[in-house]
C-alpha cells in the first residue's frame, strides 16, 4: 500500500510549521507520531495536499507536571507520559488510562496531542481529557494561542473544533483536589485493540470519606466521550443506579465487533467496578 501523492513540509521552528499550515488551508495533515494518520494514508482514506510534519520543530517535545495539572506537548509521547512518576503523582489517571493504549511500540511514536487530535470516539485519551475538564491549545497565524476545553474541542467521530491552519501545540489535565481517586476500565477483544466500552472515573470525598462528586467519561459509545455526573446516585451508595443513569446517556451502536446492547451492558458493568475502585483510592487518599 502507498500513499496518494502530497507535498511535504519539515519546518524546524513552530512559527514556520504555522505558515505552512497556513498556507495548506484546508488540505493540510500535521504528522507527528504518525500512528494514525500514516496507516490512513497508506490506505488512502485520507487524501491531504500537504503534510506537515512537526517531528523536527523545537519546543514541542515537553511534559511539565505542577499543582495545577500536567502540560503535554504535540511531540511528547505516550510512552514518556506513562513513565513519567511526576505526571503520574499529580494526574495518575492519565498513566491508568495509557498502560491500555494499543501496545508498547505504538506508544513509543504515538502522541497524547495526537491522540486527542484524532479523536478516536474509542479512544482512551480523549475520554481522559473529557472527565477531568482539561483543554487542548491551539495556535495559528491568523487567531495566536487559544485554549479549547475539552467539551467543546470534540465535535464528533475523527472531529474536533480545531480548524484549517490551526496546530494543537499542547494539552492540559488539570490535577485532582485532595481526597480524589481515578480509574480507567475498558473491554477489548484482544489486548492493545481498541475498546468495545470503556469508562474513566473520577471520586472526590470529603474530609469525613462522605462522597463530595463523582463523575464518569464513557469511550467508545458515542461520537465522543460522554460524561456523566453520578453524585447523587454515588453519593447514596447505589452504584447500580448510576450505572442505570450512564447507560441511559450513551450511545452505543452495532458493528461487526459487538452490539449496542452488549456496549451498553458494558458501560454498566464497567461503571460500577470503576466507581467502586475510584472510591478506593480516594479513601487511601
């Protein structure tokens, strides 16, 4: 299989790659782990004009963790943030939800920005970025550097609010107030597929271990990550009813690989066990 023809850009420095993504417009694919786009490519269902490829731009190559939250840049990859002890003690849910990310060697090229970018509605890193409330930024020639929140960057399947000329420069997972644990579950045919279901929480209690919020992000049932608030629910020990809440606001299709019944009965199970080990950790707190 090889690619359909296209120019190629290599610049060296983020006000050069803005340029020519500028210049692209609309037919314009930025590479960076090339994970997913290379094998589009390879199989022609993507078709761009011009591919600018980041992996030489200085700056973009960071990972800063503080009391805020983690920083990750466009060209950090997913292997490094896994390893990372620091981004771990401040957002371990992002290294809960990469150890289930395809397998080692993908992780070694493939990007968290670009993973987010691709937007994958199976995908674990999106449904990260979605429960914590993080923000992807985006700069470009014509608007400078914005920061999009996660529940309006992603606007559907393989789409997000990021426009031609736009370069998603870094990603922010904001840290966890105290007394907060964090699980990432999913469901896969085979290890390092793609997720039939999965489910990120998030548990906060208070300082008494009564439940101050709980809330879950649902990949791989929706064109993008589902959040759901399941306080109330949670907060009156019934785990079963705020899996009945989730699964009531998803949705799941049928496909080759499972139904939407099956999904669905997934998001249940999958919510309850996740709650229950979130709640865990945020009472080892």
């Amino acid at each position: 299989m090889k690619p359909p023809p296209f120019a190629y850009r290599a610049p060296r420095e983020v006000g050069q790659a803005l340029a020519d993504l500028a210049a692209a417009g609309e037919d314009g694919k930025v590479l960076a782990g090339g994970q997913s786009l290379i094998p589009l490519l390879n199989m022609r269902l993507a078709a761009p004009g011009t591919v600018v490829d980041i992996n030489r731009v200085a700056g973009l190559d960071t990972l800063t963790a503080g009391p805020d939250g983690v920083r990750v840049g466009a060209l950090t990859r997913q292997a490094r943030v896994e390893r990372s002890e620091e981004a771990a003690a401040v957002q371990p849910l992002l290294r809960q939800a990469l150890r289930l990310v395809a397998h080692p060697v993908i992780r070694n090229r493939g990007t968290v920005v670009g993973s987010l970018v691709h937007a994958d509605p199976a995908a674990e890193l999106p449904a990260v970025l979605a429960v914590l409330d993080g923000s992807v930024r985006l700069a470009s020639v014509a608007d400078g550097e914005r920061d999009v929140p996660a529940r309006e960057f992603f606007t559907g399947p393989l789409e997000v609010a990021a426009g031609p000329g736009d370069l998603a420069v870094s990603a922010f997972f904001p840290a966890l107030p105290p007394r907060t644990g964090t699980a990432f579950l999913e469901v896969s045919r085979r290890h390092g597929d793609f997720a039939l279901a999965g489910v990120a929480a998030v548990v906060t209690m208070r300082a008494d271990l009564g439940l101050e919020e709980a809330r879950v992000a649902c990949a791989g049932v929706g064109p993008v990550p589902v959040v759901v608030d399941v306080t109330a629910e949670a907060g009156a020990g019934d785990r079963a009813a705020a899996a009945h809440t989730v699964r009531e606001r998803i949705e799941p299709e049928d496909d080759v690989h499972a139904s939407a019944a099956y999904r669905r009965h997934l998001i249940g199970v999958l919510t309850e066990r996740a709650l229950a080990e979130a709640s865990r950790r945020a009472a080892d707190a």
